[in-house]
C-alpha cells in the first residue's frame, strides 16, 4: 500500500477535514455493520477517504456531498 502522503493544498486539506468532521462517523457505522469487525471498518473507512483526498478536485465548489 501507498504510505506516502496525498498532494493536496492547505484549502483541500480544510476540505477534506470538513468532510471528514461531517461524514466519517455515519460511514463508519455504515462499515461495521457491514464488516462486522472494527480493524476492518477502520481500515475501509481510511482507504475511502484516502481515495476521496485523491478526487477532491472533482467535488463541486465547497465540497458539498448532497445534491
């Protein structure tokens, strides 16, 4: 796996933070009830947002998810 990190802006990182702050937790759940299992959960949800830092340049205009 890719260890090194993602090259964002500091405006990307407020993004991804804001994004990560509103979405993560409900995600989270969303895995484990899936899973079954917290490792896994926690390491899905990381490669999730990994891939997310990597696209932030394809969310619309204030990282806003919701349609």
């Amino acid at each position: 796996m890719n260890s090194r990190p993602l090259p964002i802006t500091p405006e990307q990182a407020q993004q991804l933070e804001a994004i990560w702050l509103e979405h993560s937790r409900p995600v989270y759940q969303a895995l484990l009830a899936t899973t079954r299992n917290e490792a896994d959960a926690a390491d899905l949800l990381s490669l999730t947002f990994q891939r997310l830092a990597g696209r932030l340049a394809d969310l619309p205009t204030g990282g806003a998810l919701r349609g």
